[in-house]
C-alpha cells in the first residue's frame, strides 16, 4: 500500500484544527484518503481549512468547548451520525498558558491550562473509545510534547498538562489494546507556530527573536520543525501499518530531548 492512500475509507477527527498542527494533519490525511470532521473553539474561522485541504476531500467542521462534556458528546455523535464511525481521532487541541515561574503563576490560568490540555483530552478519550471498540478498533492519537518529558522553567501549567496527556495514553492504551484500539502520543518538540511565537514572547518580551535564537541553539537540527513534520507521524500512527503500536510516545524534536 503506497503512503498516498492508506487512509481511504477511514473517518479522522482532529481537535484544534485550525492551528498549525490541525491543519497540516488534516491536509495531509485527506490527501490520503480520509473524511476529515475538524473540531476546534467556538467562534472559529473554518476558511485555513477549507482552504487547505484538496478539493475532492471530504470534510465537516463543528464547533466545540472540548472542556464541557456534552459539547464532547455532541462533536462525537455529529460524526457518527453523519458518517457512521471513527476510525481516526487526533486527540490535539491544546493551549500553551503564560509563561511564568511558580509562584507568581495565577491559579485561573494554570486551571484553564489543565482545562483544555488535560480535561479536554480525558474527555475525548472518554466518549470516542467506546465507539472505536464497538466497531473493532481504530487510532487513538493524543498531543503531548517534548514538555511531557522534562521540566520547563516558567511553564507549569503546560509542562504539568503534557505529563498528564503521557499518562492518559499509557492508561487508555493498557485498557483499551485487546478491543483493537491503539492510544499513542507524539511529543513535538519547537514547531514553527504561533504558539511557539507566544512562548517566545513570554520568555522575552520584546525580544523574541533572541529568545527564538537561544532555543534553535538547543536543537541539535539546528532549526525548529516544520508542521507537516509532525503530521507524517501522526498519519502513519493512524494507518494500520502502525498496527502493533500501542501506548508509544514519540519525539518529533529534531534531536532535542537526545541531549
């Protein structure tokens, strides 16, 4: 099976699909084949995913707080009804919070962060797993980062949050193997995004350039990564060549958490 259709057929929800992450999966799943339903906040502009995705492609976009249980319970049963399954679910949206130490980290903003990184992802994990293991399987994708895997200065609520996703997919996926469905998570380390240009900021106000530049030093790559970087992993985690693969994380760092 050739890397340009081995989504045919499948149903792929993506949480927080108009940021950068979102649309480059989605763009890159429907060009293998897949029914992209795209989820993201209230108040969303769907037009960079309209935009992006190729024009035979089949694509619903719905509106959703993926911190409120029945507007999870609703995206899920949007796409079962308009589709009759889910085969793919890229568990994503997140948030990235401000960036500040400890104690001067105002408790609403470290509860937001949770909110959606943490509660947003348990209930997404909570209302499509039963659905894949009724139908006999399918893809469970989670968005963690390089975050989850070491501490950051000024970060608590998201490097918290992202240790948290880490051990929702090892839970969900030691639960949930033997009914087919497969729970991993990709830990991306700087993408070119906004929300890296916000961390940037955070770190340096007024200087995000230099602190863009003290980061790339970091990386033994030499660069930040590329969305669509991220997304061929998370698309060749949802195909069935990655059958086997269950309650894996996985750096999309360029070198970065090796040193």
């Amino acid at each position: 099976m050739s890397s340009s259709n081995v989504l045919n057929g499948k149903v792929a929800i993506i949480t927080g699909v108009a940021g950068a992450l979102g649309l480059a999966t989605a763009r890159l799943m429907a060009e293998r084949g897949a029914t992209i339903v795209g989820i993201d906040r209230p108040g969303t502009d769907f037009g960079k995913l309209e935009a992006a995705l190729p024009v035979h492609a089949t694509m619903t976009a719905l509106e959703s707080d993926v911190t409120d249980e029945s507007s999870v319970q609703q995206y899920v049963k949007a796409a079962t009804d308009s589709y009759g399954r889910i085969d793919v679910f890229f568990n994503n949206a997140g948030i990235e919070g401000i960036v500040s130490p400890i104690p001067e980290y105002p408790l609403e903003e470290f509860q937001k962060v949770l909110a959606v990184n943490v509660v947003g992802v348990f209930l997404g994990l909570k209302h499509v797993i039963p659905i894949m293991a009724a139908q006999g399987g399918g893809s469970i994708i989670n968005s963690s980062s390089t975050s989850g895997l070491c501490g950051r200065a000024g970060m608590p609520a998201y490097t918290a949050s992202k240790h948290a996703v880490i051990g929702l997919t090892r839970t969900a996926a030691a639960e949930w193997a033997a009914a087919g469905v497969r729970v991993n998570c990709v830990n991306p380390g700087p993408i070119v995004s906004r929300m890296m240009d916000s961390l940037s900021e955070g770190r340096s106000p007024g200087g995000a350039g230099a602190a863009r530049e003290k980061a790339i030093r970091a990386i033994p790559a030499g660069r930040f990564g590329l969305p669509e970087e991220v997304a061929a992993l998370v698309a060749f985690l949802a195909s069935d060549e990655a059958r086997f693969m269950h309650g894996g994380f996985y750096t999309v760092d360029g070198g970065m958490t090796a040193i």
